[in-house]
C-alpha cells in the first residue's frame, strides 16, 4: 500500500531568484492529507493560497510561474516541484517572502537534501496515481512529447535534445522515477543558457540573478564555468529533472510513459493541459485498486 507522506518538520531556505534577482526565504511546513503542494506569498496583504496546478500556471517563459485567482503569483517553481515529487513529497504549505522560488546551485540538489535530512512522515490517506490508458500527444513545430500507457505503477521518463554548439550535441536519456532515483540521478543536474542570450535576456526582466554559481553557461561550444559540467549529460538530465516538476502540476504522481524531442516548460505545460481535457485517456488509480473505471475529472 502507497500512503501519503508530509515533511516530519518545518524547513527553512532562502536564495535569489535567477530571473527576478530578488531575494525569497521559503519555510516549507507540514500539511494534511490532500492538501497537495500549496505556496503562499507572505510578503503580501492577504496572501492567499497558490496551488500547484496545471491550471494555475499563467507563464512559461525559461520557467513556470503560478497564479491564483487573486492575482498573487510564484515564479520558477518547476525546481522545487521536482525534488517534491521526486522524493515523494504530497502535502506541504510553502511560505515564500518573495515573487521566485530561490534558485539555489541551479539544480534540486539542496531541495532534496532539506526534505530527505527533515524526513517524511507517513500519513492516513492512501497515494492516488493517475494511470495513462490512452496517449496524450502535443507538438510545436519540431518539438513534440507525449505520455503514453505503462505497465508500471510509475513515471517512465525519456528525452531526447539536440543543439548545434559541440558543448550539447544529441543527448538523450531514459529514466524509471523508481524510490532513490531522483535524489541520485536527477537532482543535481543544473538549469543551462547560453551567454549570448545573457543581455536580451536582462533586456526583458529575465536572468538578473542568473551567474554561474547557478547555472551552466554555454559560449559557442565551450562551458563558460570554471568547474565543468557534473556528467557529460548534464543537460538532458536537467530536462528530465523539469519534466519531473512540470508533470507534477497535473496533481498526483503519473503512471505512465513521458517521452520527448526538445521538451521545454512550455511544451510541458501544453501536455499537463491537454492531460486535464482529455478525461478518457487517464483514470484515477489509487494502491489498494487495481484501475478505476470511472474517468478522472480536471484536477
């Protein structure tokens, strides 16, 4: 049986925003069962709940931003999301004092580190998964990704990214979200651009607390950061590692196949969507039952 979990204690972090430059303190607490992932902006007058949901997500641009129906919003929040799911983290309240989740190193690295150092705590409600029985498929020109059916109880993950400096190439990988995976195999993978995009980027808000202490910058085919890259397939695995936090936003882990060709949030986003119109192709599922018969409403 797969039961619900929550954090054993508050934890505690702050950093800048990578596009915002804006210093955010986040206290991540305890919440009850189906509460979800839930962020609260406390810097403000009535700060309302922003729920991590697909249907909540107004901005995707080298990022994804939530809002709620008050107009109170967080931004680059697929980080944290991912080392959410990755380590099977459902309920927690997130206060954060400013508009963007701190970027940290780049990667989900220290996130996981805080949540798996705090503990999970095993709660009543059981794990409700939803369960892929038809292909769900989105494109944008050349970039496509989909999620198909699986006979395992959990996210299969592929993807494939091709870029023409020699410092990416082709990379592509496959990854089962098995218990432990995430923490050893994803999270450490950091956010990538390329300088030559640092100035347009600042010219429209963006990349103002981007250095490289936090992301891998790339100019013409040489890694701009001192210390090199972590795995020579860093890359695809932080695309991996945004899926895993994008996906999250359809609201409970996913049993199925998530597969793509130059996946971004965007494209990410357009799939959780088109996920949430598509009530025939997936059904709730929970640990104690095998598939449901009954089709999943928007969460």
């Amino acid at each position: 049986m797969e039961f619900q979990h929550t954090l054993n204690h508050v934890v505690v972090c702050a950093g800048i925003g990578v596009h915002s430059g804006a210093r955010a303190k986040m206290t991540i607490r305890p919440a009850d069962t189906g509460f979800g992932i839930v962020f609260r902006r406390v810097d403000m007058d009535n700060p309302g709940l922003i729920y991590a949901r697909g249907d909540n997500v107004r901005g995707v641009q080298l990022g994804t931003t939530l809002v709620n129906e008050a107009g109170q919003s967080v931004a680059t929040v697929e980080h944290l999301l991912a080392a959410c799911a990755g380590v099977g983290l459902d309920n927690a309240i997130i206060d954060i004092d400013g508009p963007e989740v701190p970027i940290m190193d780049g990667s989900a690295a220290l996130f996981c580190e805080l949540f798996l150092k705090a503990g999970l705590k095993q709660q009543q409600g059981l794990r409700r998964k939803i369960r892929i029985i038809d292909t769900i498929e989105v494109r944008d020109g050349q970039k496509w990704a989909r999620l198909m059916p699986s006979h395992h109880d959990i996210l299969t993950l592929s993807a494939q990214i091709e870029f023409q400096t020699k410092a990416i190439g082709t990379q592509e990988m496959t990854l089962r979200l098995d218990p432990g995976m995430f923490s050893r195999d994803i999270a450490f993978a950091r956010t990538f651009g390329f300088a030559a995009d640092v100035e347009m980027l600042k010219a429209k808000g963006l990349a103002r607390g981007g250095s490289l202490e936090n992301a891998v910058v790339i100019d013409g085919d040489e890694i701009l950061n001192p210390e090199g890259l972590r795995s020579d397939d860093e890359f695809v695995r932080h695309k991996l590692l945004d899926a895993v936090g994008d996906l999250m936003l359809a609201g409970a882990p996913i049993a199925g196949n998530y597969e793509a060709f130059q996946p971004g949030h965007a494209m990410n986003n357009l799939l959780v969507r088109e996920l949430l119109q598509r009530s025939d192709a997936w059904v709730w599922e929970t640990a104690t039952a095998d598939v449901s018969a009954q089709p999943l409403a928007a969460v």
